[in-house]
C-alpha cells in the first residue's frame, strides 16, 4: 500500500480520526478532543522514547533548529501512519522507515548529529507510533513492532538500537524475531514481551 496526498479517515466505533490531518467525530461534524488528546499524548510519548540515549541532535544545535525538527518529527509521522488504515505490506513498511529517516534527514541536517536521523530512531518512532495508534484500534496492526534494547536482548543481539543505520541489519532483525515469534505476529509478540517486562 502506498501513501496517499491527502489525509484519510480511520474508524474507531462513531470516532473518525483523520491521521494525516483534522480529527472529527462522526456526529455533527465536530472535533473529539479526547482522541485528539489521546493522539497528542503518543506523539509526545514516541518523541521521548525515540530521542531517549539516542544522541540525536548535533552537538552545536541551536534550540530553534531543535524545535523546528521536533515539529516536523510529529507532522511527519501523523503523515506517514495514514495508509495504516489499510493492510500495509511489509516491503511498504520497510521504505515507511527509511523515507521517514531520508526525508528529515534531507529537511534538518543541520540539527541532527551526522547530519541524520538514524534508521533505529526512525523505526523506534514509526513503530512505536503505530503501536499506540494500533492498541486503541485506530489502525489495523502493523508489520512489525518497535526494536529496543528489550526487544534486541530477547532475541540475544548485542546491537545498540540507537546505532543502528542500515535498513538490510534492521531486516535482519526483524526476521529473526519473526522466527522467535512462531505463530505470533511481530507486534503481537513484542507487545507480550513488553507486557512480561512491567
């Protein structure tokens, strides 16, 4: 599936939340805060997960440049979990991640340590994202599950995920958590395991 220019509706019971843009309630046209609230509080959540030891701003960023990246993080990722609405392929998925990565990367090296987003940022923030968006039902589930340092020492890789930045290693990974997963799904097993793990 790919991605759409415009913002698409997803249906969670008389909730209609536009992930690309406005989010509206089915009744009357108007606006429901809470989910809004709810959307608010995962961007927020996914920015704090994604950037936590992960070193991801330049030494010498200047707080504007910081803040004018964080802005576009956000709108970037509402924008990316639109066609989630629909089942998503697992090779779309993959080139959700490294667009996501290659475009802010593109939009704010300035801001970025290397002058990039990494690609294990990027798939911490993408997945985590639609982890959340997922679990209250308002989209289908995702390909794959966020990889951390959780997910990378029960499956016995050493790897720091924060480092990671190359999409084939984040491949691998995710397959072989596939083959740790059995009958399960990626995301239906990483969200046992982050269950097991409070």
């Amino acid at each position: 599936a790919g991605r759409g220019g415009g913002a698409r509706a997803i249906s969670s019971g008389k909730n209609q939340l536009m992930v690309g843009g406005d989010l509206k309630n089915n009744v009357g046209g108007e606006k429901n805060m809470d989910t809004e609230f709810l959307i608010h509080t995962f961007l927020s959540s996914t920015q704090s997960a994604s950037f936590q030891r992960g070193n991801v701003y330049a030494a010498n960023a200047t707080h504007k440049q910081k803040r004018a990246f964080q802005g576009d993080f956000r709108r970037s990722l509402r924008s990316f979990a639109e066609p989630y609405a629909q089942p998503v392929l697992e090779e779309a998925h993959i080139r959700t991640i490294q667009d996501f990565a290659d475009q802010l990367s593109e939009a704010h090296p300035d801001a970025l340590a290397g002058e990039r987003l990494r690609i294990g940022t990027a798939q911490k923030a993408v997945n985590l994202f639609l982890k959340f968006l997922w679990r209250i039902g308002l989209v289908l589930e995702p390909p794959h599950c966020p990889v951390d340092r959780n997910v990378l020492q029960e499956i016995g890789n050493d790897q720091n995920w924060t480092e990671l930045d190359d999409i084939e290693v984040y491949r691998t990974i995710m397959g072989t958590i596939r083959e740790l997963a059995g009958q399960q799904t990626p995301a239906q097993w990483e969200y046992d395991l982050w269950n097991s793990n409070r």
